[in-house]
C-alpha cells in the first residue's frame, strides 16, 4: 500500500505540497472516482489512478546526461559547496535521480545521474568493466614507459593499486586517459605518480556516451535505446 500524494509525487507530477492544491481541483481520480485526499492508502497494481484523465504508472526509469562544470561538488547535498543537483531541474529532481559515481569539484565532463539503483551500481562497479575516458592537461609529456606503466597497473604512493589503464599522449602536456574503474581523484592520482600533475580534467565518454551536442552546465535525457545498451 501506498498513499496517493506519493505515489502522485514519485510519478513526477509535482511536489507533495504543490500536490494539495492540484488534488482540491479534482484532476485526480482513483478507480474512476475524483480523491481530494492526498494520504488515501492505495495498492497501486489494483487501483487504477489518472491524473487529468491520463493513467499514472508511478516513476519512470530515468538516466540523465549531465555536462559538468567546474566548481560543483557531486553530491546531493553540501553545507559548504554548490552540488550538481542545483543544476538539475526540480521535475527530474522528484523522480528520484542521483548521481552515478563521482567528478571531483574541479573536474568537468560528463556525469550520468539515475533512479535506477541497479542500473548505477553496473556503472560504478570495476567487474563490469564500463570505460570512462578522460582528456587531461598536465606538467610534463607522457612519454612510452608512463602507457607501459599505466598498461601494467599503477600501485599508487599510498600503496593503492590500479587496474590496468589506457595512457594515449596526444603531445606535449595532453594526454586521453581510459579507466574501468573509478577510484578516489584515481586519474589525478594517477598521473602524479608518474610526476605528471593535471592541470585541467574533462571526463568525455562513459561506455558508449559521449558529451557531443551537451553544452557545458546542460543536460539531455537518455533515448530508451541508449539506456537499454547501458543494462
């Protein structure tokens, strides 16, 4: 059992208190029947609720594809810095969307967000191998024995070590950086190790997602085609 105004909210139709108002003007009903009451327990496989007419299935699976900017912690919520929610509309925001894994604050590019709990834990976990490819500026030039390094497996100064990475120099003080997992600031840390400190993060690609047409700061929902070649 379920009471209306939540499941009237988890559907993304408004929020609980913007649902007080919408109920008094009839435009929902239950079972063929105009409710006004918001906390109306109902069993939503049995009873059949409209909203305007409409039947209301309850939430949505949603990905979201964020363009990040620097100076937005990943996280939903924060007493010191702005979070990426704040860059998240409110109608996506009640349906339950959080982040998928993490971009440190100064770091950019792109970041998926979900209400599929399974969904984000596929991402995130290193045993399925999802690919995150990065563009870095850093001090220094990557030279062959850094892509042997990173090809072998870095064992970071704190004695973390790294699953094997793709390095691909793309001249001096650029590199492309492809991980399968994502460690704390893992791609900073990484390339540190090998005395070459970042200077500027772009995450570009997850898997088979790419940043094209997403300027930075904006956001675009994922096709069903696109979130069922995700899982």
């Amino acid at each position: 059992m379920i009471r209306l105004d939540k499941l009237l909210s988890d559907a993304g139709l408004a929020s609980r208190r913007e649902l007080k108002t919408l109920l008094k003007t009839g435009a929902v009903t239950v079972n063929g029947k105009a409710v006004t009451d918001g906390a109306l327990k109902l069993d939503p496989a049995a009873d059949r609720v409209c909203f305007r007419g409409s039947p209301v299935e309850g939430p949505r699976r949603l990905v979201l594809l964020l363009h990040k900017p620097a100076g937005y912690v990943t996280s939903t919520e924060d007493p010191r810095d702005r979070t990426v929610m704040e860059l998240i509309p409110e109608h996506y925001r009640r349906q339950g969307v959080v982040p998928v894994g993490r971009l440190d604050k100064e770091t950019e590019g792109l970041l998926l967000l979900t209400n599929d709990g399974a969904l984000a834990h596929r991402l995130i976990s290193p045993r399925y191998e999802v690919e995150k490819r990065y563009y870095a500026r850093h001090e220094g030039t990557a030279e062959a024995a850094d892509v042997a390094a990173f090809a072998e497996g870095l064992r970071l100064r704190d004695g973390t070590l790294c699953r094997p990475a793709i390095l691909k120099p793309l001249g001096p003080g650029e590199s492309e950086i492809t991980l399968t997992e994502g460690k704390y600031h893992q791609v900073r840390r990484m390339m540190a190790s090998r005395g070459m400190p970042v200077l500027y993060l772009r995450r570009e690609r997850e898997g088979s997602l790419g940043l094209e047409g997403v300027e930075r700061g904006a956001l675009r929902e994922l096709t069903k085609e696109e979130m069922e070649a995700l899982g």
